[in-house]
C-alpha cells in the first residue's frame, strides 16, 4: 500500500513466475486530501515462464475525503 500525502510518486513491481509459482499483487494507492493533484503511476509487470504459474492483480485508487 501507498500512501500519497506528496504529490508525486512512482511504484514498479517486476515479477517472474515458473512452474506453479503463484503471485498477487494487491496495489493499492491512497491520496490524502493534503495531496490533491497527485501524480501517481502504479506499473506491474509480470512474466510468466509456464502455463501452471499464476498472477492475481487488483490494483486500486483511493481518495481520503476532502471535508
């Protein structure tokens, strides 16, 4: 998880999967609502070396209310 009170930020995850290897991502991002007109990128690449290895992805946008 990642937490923007900045306005700026990258986050880049690289996996390689083989055999039955399994892999989740659960990218989730929240914008403080001290950092409005954030800039974020959430990047996630994965390589699967096998049909029996597997890649579960949710990423997620949160905004914190503004009041």
């Amino acid at each position: 998880m990642v937490e923007h009170s900045v306005q700026r930020s990258t986050v880049i995850l690289q996996r390689i999967l083989d055999e039955q290897a399994r892999g989740v991502f659960h990218g989730r991002i929240i914008v403080h609502k001290d950092a409005q007109k954030t800039d974020a990128k959430q990047t996630n690449r994965n390589l699967l070396l096998s049909d029996d290895a597997r890649i579960d992805t949710k990423p997620q946008l949160r905004f914190k209310p503004t009041t």
